[in-house]
C-alpha cells in the first residue's frame, strides 16, 4: 500500500486542531476516521496487479545511436486503474521518460513509448515495471511491481566508416587501375604495357623488348587472400578513457576499419580479443558477415581490470595461421614497466609475421606539457613531458623489435591504421 502526500497533508491538518482542543477522545475519533477513509481509498484503488505487461524492443542498436522500446500495459481488472508507471532501466541505457501517468479502464490498453540513447556498449538490460495506483479519495493506494525483464544489445559505435570510402579509392588504385611498378614482396604480376617518361627503368621487361622493338614494362598488382589477424588488448590498460571513450572502444574502431578495408582487397581477416585469457574470436568469416560477426562478439566485452597476458599471444596467432601475416596488436604503447611483457612477445611474432602495434595516445599531454601558468601547471607539464618520453621509448624499442607503431587520437587511429595498411600493399610487403 503506498500512502499519498495528500494523506498526510490531512492527518497534519486534522490532527493539529484536535491536539488544540485538548480532548484525546477527539483525536481518537480523527484518527479512526482518516484509517476508515484510507482503508477505504485502498479497497477502491485499482489492484496494480492485475495489469498484463508486454514489451517490445528493438533487437540491436549502435551505441550513440537512438532507439524506441514499447510498453503495452493491459487492464485485467474490473475497476479504472489511476497513477503512475515506472518502468526500470539501466542508467547507461539514456531511457527517457522512466515514469509516466496511467489512466485505464476495466480493459483497457495502452503503449508508452521510452526512448533508448544509451551511452555504454553491451547489454542494457530492465529488470522491473512498478505500477502504483491511487485511490478515488487520492489518499492511498497500491504498488506493485511486475518481473519483465528485457535487453537491448547495444553494438560498437563504427563512426570511423566515414573514412571508408576514401580508402577503398585509394585500394582500387593499388588494385589492379593504378598498377605498383615495383615488385615488392606482396605483390604479383599482372600485364605488360609500354614503357612512358617517368616508370622505374628496372621494371623493364628486356625479352619482351626485344620482341616488339620497343620498350615494354612490367606491372605488378598487390596479392589477394593474405592474412590479417588483428589481437585487441582488452586488459586493465584497455579501461583508461581518452577524449571520454575507452582505449578498448578505439581498438575496436580500428579493427572494423581495418578489416571493412582489408576484405575489400580480398585478405582473410581474423580477429581475436584477449587479456589474461581469450575472450572472443572472429575466425573463418569473410564477405559481409565478417563485420557482423565482429560486432556481435565485441558488443558484450568491457576491459578486464587484469594484465594481459603476452607470453601467450604468439601461440593465439599460431592457432589462427600458421601462414605469414599481417600482425596487429591493438594495445597500449604506455610506460617501459607496463610493457616490458608486450617487449618479450613482439620479437616472437615478428621473426614469422609482418607486426603492426597500433596504440591510442592523449591528446590532452601535449597541451599539459606546454603551460607553464602556475606552479602546479609546472608540475603537471613535467609530468606529462614524463609520459610522453616513456611512450616515445616503448615505441623505439618495438621498433626495434622488428615492429611497425601506429599512434593517434581516438578519433584519428582508426584511420591512421588503415593508411599503414594500404602503404604495406603498396610497397609490396604484405
């Protein structure tokens, strides 16, 4: 039973004067009339528990994005129900409004409508309705609270797609329009053609001279069906927010860039998630289901507040391919202690395996370690000058571990990986 404002605004009001008159049998009789009325209020409230609930909601949504749930409340009961609705989500599901008025008579149904903007990825989930009736006098009623759980999968943001485009121009050169004139490790050949002012003398085909009397090239074109397996790092350090977004969530923009492009150009492209253990994996999809499948399986996953284990990556890579590849390790270049395990693990994969590190950096370090306002701003400059320096030695020394390092902004190493890619097929190394 709950018990209104308008309740006890009359008990105040009613108990007051009679406490004036000094007569006790009076307030006894107040008293036993406010609990007549009120037991009377609840027996003609309408009972919150005979309402059936159903909800309908959208299966997927992209996280930043906005969907609507439904609500369908029914009147099972004989009498109108009035009050209010209440309806549970998650806070990081952005539901709004989570309480509206009901009104419905004896078989009546009605739809609210919440709108879902959620700001978390995963699954947002309501457990609970709970509906509170008030009485025809307005001073009680009923509450009760229905189980009707209910999940909407929130699925990575992927706004680094609007890159797409520009990239996929800039394959279709590589591949096959605009042919590489330099025979590279990566690449195959594809046709002859005349030789013109500007091409690179060694591509000349001299046989093929010979034959037509004139001066003939050879053109090469990037290889399809190579391997790209791209390892994200979903470890404690993956749980730092830069620019409000978790270093985890960057990697996964990464990672769909990367592999939109890459199945464009016709390479095998797998993905595996790890931290103290193998927590997802993409393997053996290609075509349009490759993104949705990646999707899907990087929607539940938040970083785990545990380190990663890197002694055990070469031997997750080793299960993925036993072919040379493409090695992507989406992590985080931070200080030399904190990456003396990823140290240890990237001259394993690199003596097999073309190795890329990609790493979000802090756009905010560079503007700390220039002000010099006050003696505090002095000391946060000399500590971010501090980071910077150490994520510089990290970075020297993968690469001279055999490792390429690609850094950037959240909003700018999804792209920035997705031009190293298309230099390595360029260049004929991958």
């Amino acid at each position: 039973m709950a018990v209104t404002g308008l309740f006890v605004a009359l008990v105040a009001l009613g108990v007051v004067p009679v406490i004036a008159t000094g007569s006790p049998w009076a307030l006894v009789v107040w008293l036993v009339v406010v609990a007549v009325l009120t037991g009377l209020d609840v027996a003609l409230a309408g009972s919150a528990r005979q309402l059936t609930l159903r909800r309908r909601l959208p299966g997927a949504i992209r996280l930043g994005e906005t969907a609507e749930a439904r609500l369908t409340i029914v009147n099972d009961g004989r009498r109108t129900i009035r009050g209010v609705v209440r309806d549970a989500w998650q806070p990081s599901a952005g539901a709004w409004p989570t309480r509206r008025a009901l009104a419905l008579p004896p078989g009546g149904a009605t739809t609210n409508t919440t709108t879902l903007t959620p700001f978390r990825r995963g699954v947002r989930s309501a457990d609970a309705v709970t509906v509170r009736t008030i009485g025809p006098l307005r001073l009680a009623g009923r509450q009760a609270t229905h189980a009707l759980p209910g999940a909407v999968t929130v699925l990575p943001r992927f706004s680094s797609r609007k890159h797409l485009p520009s990239r996929l121009a800039r394959l279709r050169e590589l591949d096959g329009r605009t042919s590489v004139m330099i025979r590279g490790q990566g690449t195959e050949f594809d046709s002859l053609r005349e030789y013109v002012r500007g091409d690179d003398v060694r591509s000349i085909d001299w046989r093929a001279t010979a034959r037509r009397d004139e001066a003939v090239v050879r053109t090469w074109r990037p290889e399809r069906d190579r391997r790209v397996v791209v390892v994200v790092d979903s470890g404690r350090t993956s749980a730092a927010r830069i620019d409000d977004e978790p270093r985890l969530d960057t990697a996964f923009e990464s990672a769909l860039l990367l592999a939109a492009l890459a199945s464009q150009a016709g390479d095998r492209v797998d993905v595996v998630v790890v931290d103290s253990r193998v927590r997802a994996r993409v393997q053996g999809t290609s075509g349009p289901a490759l993104l949705s499948s990646m999707v899907d399986a990087m929607a539940p996953l938040d970083p785990e507040l545990v380190e990663t284990d890197w002694a055990a990556v070469p031997g997750v890579v080793r299960s993925v391919t036993t072919r040379r590849a493409l090695v992507v390790l989406a992590t985080t270049v931070d200080s030399p202690g904190a990456s003396r395990a990823l140290l240890a693990a990237v001259p394993q994969l690199a003596r097999r395996h073309l190795v890329v590190v990609a790493s979000v950096t802090d756009p905010t370090l560079e503007a700390l370690s220039v002000e010099r306002s006050s003696r505090d701003a002095v000391y946060r400059a000399a500590s971010a000058e501090r980071a910077r320096l150490d994520a510089a030695r990290v970075r020297a020394a993968l690469v001279q571990s055999g490792a390429e390092v690609v850094t950037g902004a959240p909003a700018d190493l999804p792209p920035a990986l997705a031009d190293r890619y298309l230099a390595l097929k360029a260049g004929g190394r991958l």
